[in-house]
C-alpha cells in the first residue's frame, strides 16, 4: 500500500513489476517515495499581459527550464482569482514547461505554420503561443468537441493573434493536405505518470491499455509526418514511464519514417532529467520521474525530418492493425478516454475550425481597444466571472464596455444605467457561489 495524499491507494502489481525492471531499484524506490509527498504545484505566466518587473510570483520559485514558470509553496483557490480568467497565467505542471527550453534549440523564426495536435485543454499550446513568433499561425487542434471548447476558451483568454483553434482528427489533416513546420504530439497515453496527481488514472490502467496507447501513437505520429514539412520539428511527449510508448515508439519512428532524434543542449545535470531507460537505445530523450525530477512525469523527444518519405509509401504503411481487424480508432484524453471513429468515415474535404473570438467577447487584453473601461472590486469581479448582473459607479458611461481586475480586462458588460448587463460567456461561468473573506493574489502587480 502507498500514500496518496491523504487517500491510501495501490497501484497495480503489473505496474510496479514493469516500472521497477524499467526504472531499476534506486530510480524505483525514489519514486514510490514521492507518493508520501505533495505534488509541486506550479504556473506559468502569460508575457504578453504580465510584463516582468511590473508583476511577481508572491512566495513563487522558478521552474529552471522554463522562462515564465514559477512553483508556488501551496496550492491556492485557482477558481477565486479573476487573474486566472483573465488569462494573466496558467496551471501547469512543471514537466511539462520543459517545452520551453526544447523551443530555445531551433531558430524559431524560420517556424511559419505550427499545430499542437492534441492541444487540450491548451496548457502547451499556449506555451507555445508566447513562445513563438507572432507572425507564426498557431494551430491547436483537438480531435474530442466537448475537450476542444476548453481549449478554445484557454486560447481565447490568452489573447494572442495568429493563434485558431480545430476539432479534427489527425488524418483530417493529411486529406487536407496541410503542412507544417512544427508539430506538436501530445499524445494520448497510459497515464502513468500522473498516479501520484490524479488517482483516478491508476484505476483506468491495464496493460491493454498500454498496448493500445503505443499503437495509437504511432498512427497519430505517422500522420503528423506526412503533414510536416522537409528539415520540420516534431516534438514528442506522453505522460508514461514505460518504454513501449516512449523509446520503442521513437526508435519505431526513426526505422520507419526516417525521424532524425534531435538533441536538447543546456539541460543541467541539476535539473535530475532522466535519459534513456531502454537498453541499447542511446538516442537523447527526455524522461520526468517523480521523486527525482521535481515534477509530475513526462516523457519528451525531438525528431526533425531530414528526408521525405513518398504520400503512397506512408499510405500504405499499417503501424497500429487492430487486433480487432475493425480498423484504427482515434481516442483522446490523457488515458485513453473514448471518442470513437473509424478511419474509413472521416470526411476531411474541410476542416472544422473554431477561431477564438476576443474581439467580441473583450477578452485577451488588448480586444477593447480605444473603448471604455469599468475596473471591478474582487466581490464584483467574482460576481462577473458567475455571470451575475452588476451596479457601476453613476459616472460610468452607458452603452458596451470592458470590465477589468487589476487593470486585466475579463470581458464586457452593457451599462444600462440602474445595472449593467452580464456579456461574459456563460458557458465559462464560475458555478461556484463561495466567495473568500480576503483575496490572496497568486501574482502581485508593483
């Protein structure tokens, strides 16, 4: 039996048996330890609405590996903070930062088109986002409708141009013909580096799982490689210890798609990031242990396409048969959540895409332009993000304006005079009608 927080748990004896010969006893023994400890908790601030040295981190402690991301000592009430709807930083798990020193490798100006293929609910993407030029168009695409409007309000709220939002299916993609300089695989996984953070994850883990994982990604990969153009990025990540969807899956790319395995330079040997775990594969890969590494798990590995196989080779190559014979399915979610479709019913003549629509719902910061603002109390601010009319100062003028927290805008309302009428979504709206007595701000403006 291990800790779990407070909640005693046991992770599957399939599991421990697999990850201990993976891992080897000391690398094993530390992460079970980590089980009896809690979880970092970190974020990530938006650069585009957050300036450095006009707002900082209260108690916060630099991820190394990435510029904008901070540990705190605690987890705060995320829901009750109006900087988070904002958009003025996003939870995120540290590992998952390392994004941000992987992006510092490559001459990111030459990057013109990008896609995050599994983008929900939107943490990387909008990384990525602030990471990359402005005059690059970001894609973010998730292939499950009910994931894809989080991660479409993720990326409305972060405010950034050039920046859509898609509901399609890999393969959509490759009917379309689309090509990309940079891409993003996230990939759906096993999950098993999220035991000690969700519970939930251990209870839906089985080796069939993990058997059905790594063949989904590389059918996922195998698409994303005929949309990526010649000298293009790949980056590869999952959530999973194991090495069948992480080493075996990349030496699968390198033998079968011709995927170069890019090295990451700058990675500190303080940082405890561990390498490869399969032996005799000695390519530069990017392992996240609890216990080891002060982050959640995470796998990662840059490939770069060096030469091009033909359309017709990679059409008829089958990485993943079904054991079924039913043919591929494409799922989403970090464990394998079902969202069922065969390849065969795919009608990729047109791409489903949802654009983020800040200009008219005055989110994103800079949405409001020259028209007037209202700045909000806490209480009101809260009393907004529920989607709950307001009563403004006599003074404020009538007609459609923005209201702000802390001189962030979170939306719009229309001034009638006795009230003002709520404009903000209400499909974001805060259900939850506790409002704390005192306002501890995770992000102090100077």
């Amino acid at each position: 039996m291990l800790y779990f927080c407070t909640t005693m748990v046991k992770l599957p004896e399939e599991f421990i048996s697999t990850t201990r010969r993976t891992m080897g006893d000391e690398r094993f023994e530390r992460y079970m330890q980590s089980f009896e400890e809690e979880p970092p908790v970190s974020i990530r601030l938006n650069p585009r609405k957050v300036e450095s040295g006009q707002w900082s981190v209260e108690g916060g402690e630099p991820v190394p590996w990435c510029s904008h991301g901070y540990y705190l000592k605690q987890r705060p009430q995320f829901t009750m903070d109006p900087l988070l709807h904002a958009g003025c930083y996003y939870v995120q798990e540290a590992a998952s930062m390392f994004l941000d020193e992987v992006l510092r490798q490559f001459s990111i100006f030459h990057f013109q088109f990008s896609i995050d293929l599994c983008a929900a609910p939107g943490g990387k993407s909008t990384l990525l986002r602030s990471a990359l030029p402005e005059d690059c168009m970001l894609t973010s695409n998730e292939p499950n409708a009910k994931r894809c409007q989080v991660l479409a309000e993720n990326v409305e709220k972060w405010g950034y141009d050039n920046h859509i939002v898609t509901n399609n299916y890999p393969h959509d993609f490759v009917k379309a013909r689309q090509r990309y300089d940079l891409i993003l695989c996230d990939v759906p996984c096993s999950g098993e580096g999220m035991f000690r953070k969700d519970a939930a994850t251990i209870s839906e883990w089985s080796p069939a799982q993990v058997e059905k994982c790594w063949r989904l990604q590389r059918e996922i990969v195998s698409d994303a490689w005929q949309c990526l153009n010649d000298g293009g990025i790949i980056i590869y990540s999952t959530c999973t210890f194991n090495t069948r969807e992480n080493e075996e899956n990349v030496r699968w790319f390198m033998e079968h798609l011709g995927a170069e395995v890019v090295p990451v330079n700058g990675v500190k040997p303080e940082w405890n990031i561990t390498g490869s775990l399969l032996e005799g594969f000695t390519e530069p890969v990017y392992r996240f242990i609890p216990g080891i590494t002060r982050s959640e798990g995470l796998f990662m590995c840059v490939m770069r396409k060096s030469s091009s196989l033909s359309t017709e080779s990679l059409d008829s190559l089958t990485p993943n048969p079904s054991p079924s014979g039913e043919g591929s399915e494409y799922t989403q979610g970090r464990n394998g959540h079902k969202n069922k479709r065969k390849k065969k019913d795919v009608n990729s003549e047109i791409l489903k895409v949802i654009t983020p629509l800040s200009s008219r719902r005055g989110v994103g910061g800079e949405a409001f332009g020259g028209e007037a603002t209202a700045e909000l109390t806490y209480q009101q601010a809260l009393q907004y993000l529920r989607h709950e009319a307001l009563v403004l100062p006599p003074e404020t003028p009538r007609g459609e304006l923005t209201v702000t927290f802390m001189g962030q805008a979170l939306g719009r309302v229309k001034n009638i005079g006795p009230r003002a009428n709520n404009l903000y979504p209400k499909e974001w709206r805060i259900k939850t009608t506790h409002t704390p007595d005192n306002y501890e701000p995770v992000i102090i403006k100077h």
